[in-house]
C-alpha cells in the first residue's frame, strides 16, 4: 500500500504545475454564484460564468494542425480497401464494421484535440488506476477468452481490449511524474525512477497475464523515450541497454533449453505445446517459444504450421513486385495461404505488397514518415514540458508498432500480435490510435494563447 500511495503522490505532485483547466474555470465560476441556484435566472448566470471557450478554447480552433489528420485519412482509406481486397473471397463486411470503428475514432480525435492536454496532468491518477482496474477486470470472469487469451471485455454487441487503454494511460502517467520531477544523474534520480518503474511495471505484468507479450513490450520504448528526451543522464541507458542484453541472452537460452527438450523426449512443438512450461522458470508461454524458434530455424521447426504466416507474408511480399498484381488481384489471402483469420488485421501490409507492390508499400510508410515527423516537431513546439512529453510518448508509441509490424512480415523480427495504425483491423486499437493522435493535436492547438 506504501508504493500505491506513493505512487499517487507523485502522479498528483506532477499536477501541481499545472495551469488552471478547464474543470477549474467551471469550480471558480460556480464558487462566485453568491446567490443560490434556486431560479432559472440563476441557472442562465451560471452558465454564462462557466465561459465554455475557457474549456474547450474554441479561439484557438483556426490554428489545427493539418499534416496528421491528412495522413490519419489516407491510411485509413487504405485500411479500408485493403480489408475489403483481404476478405473478398470470403464476403465479409468486416470492412465496413472499419468504416463504423473509423467514425466512432473521428468523434474521439475531435473531442480529444478539443480539450486542454493539461487537463489530463489533474486527472492523470484516476486514469492510472481506471487503467489498473480494466485490467484487473479482464483477468477475471468478466473477461472473455478469445483465441486461447483472455485479453477482452465483452460488452455483447462489441467488445473492449483494456490494453490498448493501459497504453494512454502510461503515457499520461509517465508525463505526470516526469513533468512534476526533474531527472539529472542515475543517482540523484533514482526515487523518481522507482516510482517509474512501479507504474509502468504494473500495467505490463497485468497485460503479460493475459497473455499478450505484443502490447506489453510496446510500452518499454515508449518510456525509455520520454526517458530521453527528460535529460536523464546517459548512463543509465548504457546500464538499460546491458540489461536488455542480459535478458535477450537469458530467453535465448531458455528457447534453446526448450528445443533440445522436443528432441529429447520425441515431442512435437504444435502437438505437445504446454508441456515444456513447467520445466522453465520464464513466465513465456510455448507458442512464444514456438514464434521465436520459427524465426530464428524456420526451416526446422515446423514450417508447415509455426512459421507459416511468417512464410506466407514473405511470398506476398516478394510477389507484388515494382508495381503489384491490383487490387483485389491478390492470390495469398484469397486463396487461404495467408490466413483469413491474420490477413486484414496483423499481415494487413502483406496484402498491400502483393497488390500494390514496392510502389504502395513505400506509399503506405512514407505516410507513416510524414506522421510520425510531424509528431516530433509539435513535440518541439509544445508550450510545456508536459505537452512535450505526451507528444513524444504518442510518437515512440506509433513508431514502435510501424517499424514491429512491417519488419514481421518481411521476417526481420519473430511475428508479434502488434497491428497496423489506422490500417489493420480492430475497434479498440483504431479508437486508441485515435485517442493518442488527438492529445497531438491538443499539444499542437495550445502550445500559446492565441
């Protein structure tokens, strides 16, 4: 309970700084209503006082940023289509369940960019632990299981990922206390980076329970980044990189423990999946072991079964050539040999490959560039070391899914569950992306008065 509390501590020291927002407009005007609310005269005056503009500083709309919004709208476009291209042997409308998801999205940006990004540094504790008691809740019967994973909250008609919430909510959260303590030497940091770890250590191991190894190492570069650019001193990266080794080296022991156990006892990796997890002390899961074993001996372990995808997206790839065979002209997903089940979401650029070739591919990432550009130079316009941060977090956050998913399906790293932004399919992920572009854009709208 002491870490707990601490922790709370510092997330609401972190608020101190902040200016006034707008829910502190609202509580200042009703505080000068000397007469009570008891006609519909003193409702009108009371409103009046509320001054809206000082919320959601309609003043200042003129001055969006254009450059994220024009590229948000063209990967989207291509999500879409490509959806479609993806399932159209199988007609599913899941292409335009996107279309509904990209609607929902845009009321979520606008609304988002709208509202002072400092007020998010008030509430950033009760977003914190809004995030903990999701995932908490996913992990227990309300949870519901879903390709071997219980990652889900299941609301009937649709369905909610409490990680991609956790990912804001880190975001948020690491910003607070950065913003509210300033970083120098490894030492004379170190509480505030114990209050760091706590914070962010606890969505992870949450989200690691599910399991979904994907979301939760996602959100390690994203700190380290924020990290960075807080000025902390550079030793401690050099001691954060040895440790990433260490570990590295300790999995890629424990993969290789697990190999000589299939040949030892004659068992089958896809067959007898879960038998070598009681041998190991590593809290990884066999069709883990199984993905980085397809990646690192593709042809040894399995090709038929574990590295299929892997496989299959490569020959989509390598297939679409200079100029690509057309839309809807692709034969992998239509033919089954890149999955239905991975196509249109996680192995979506495969299918552009194969469609639209080293021409559309070199669009789609291009797109990714200009996004993901232009979410640095509005970190470096923000007003506030706050904004700042936030925008950075946003950015890493995309640049760490971009480069993951693209660099799987041309087999540069093991494959990952790490989708697409504004491109593959899902609900929860393209209002979370949504979400993170719309505090962008809030940063770019208030970095002054205008």
């Amino acid at each position: 309970m002491t870490g707990v509390s601490g922790l709370t501590s510092a997330l609401r020291h972190g608020a101190a700084g902040a200016r006034k927002s707008g829910a502190e407009f609202a509580t200042a005007a009703l505080r000068a209503g000397a007469a009570p609310v008891s006609t519909a005269a003193d409702l009108v005056r009371i409103a009046r006082s509320l001054d809206l503009r000082q919320f959601f500083k309609l003043s200042t709309r003129e001055r969006s940023d254009w450059i994220n919004p024009v590229c948000m709208g063209l990967l989207a476009m291509f999500g879409v289509f490509f959806i479609y291209s993806a399932q159209l042997a199988t007609g599913s409308n899941q292409w335009l369940m996107q279309l509904v998801w990209l609607g929902l999205g845009t009321g979520v940006y606008l609304t988002t960019s709208l509202l002072d990004y400092r007020l998010w540094l008030k509430y950033a504790h009760w977003v914190y632990f809004l995030a903990l008691a999701l995932l908490v809740a996913v992990l227990t019967p309300l949870g519901s299981v879903k390709m071997g994973a219980q990652r889900w909250l299941d609301f009937g008609a649709f369905s909610f990922q409490p990680s991609e919430f956790a990912k804001f909510a880190v975001i948020v959260a690491t910003a607070s206390l950065l913003t509210g303590n300033r970083l120098g030497t490894v030492r004379d940091s170190l509480q505030v980076l114990i209050k760091l770890a706590l914070a962010v250590g606890l969505p992870m191991l949450l989200i690691v329970a599910e399991p979904d190894l994907g979301s939760a190492l996602v959100i390690a570069p994203m700190v380290f980044a924020m990290l960075f650019v807080s000025n902390l001193s550079l030793r401690f990266f050099a001691g954060a990189l040895g440790v990433f080794a260490l570990l590295v080296g300790i999995v890629a022991l424990d993969v290789w423990r697990y190999a000589n156990f299939l040949e030892e006892n004659n068992l089958s990796p896809t067959q007898d999946r879960g038998v070598y997890e009681a041998h190991s002390w590593l809290p990884l899961r066999d069709y883990q072991r199984n993905r980085i074993l397809a990646f690192a001996q593709p042809d040894k372990i399995d090709p038929m079964g574990i590295g299929w995808n892997q496989r299959q997206s490569l020959i989509s790839v390598g297939s679409g050539g200079f100029i690509g065979k057309g839309w809807t002209e692709g034969t992998q997903a239509k033919l089954g040999y890149l999955p239905r089940s991975v196509a249109h979401n996680d192995f979506i650029f495969s299918v552009i490959a194969e469609e639209k070739g080293f021409l559309g591919s070199i669009a789609v990432i291009g797109l990714f560039g200009v996004l993901l550009w232009n979410g640095v130079r509005i970190a470096g316009l923000a007003r506030d070391r706050f904004g700042m941060l936030l925008v950075i977090g946003v950015t890493a956050l995309m640049t760490v899914h971009v480069f993951v998913n693209i660099a799987m399906t041309i087999g540069l790293v093991p494959v990952k569950g790490i989708p697409l932004p504004f491109i593959s399919y899902g609900g929860t992920f393209v209002l979370s992306c949504c979400l993170l572009q719309g505090l962008v854009q809030s940063v770019y709208r208030f970095r002054r008065d205008f």
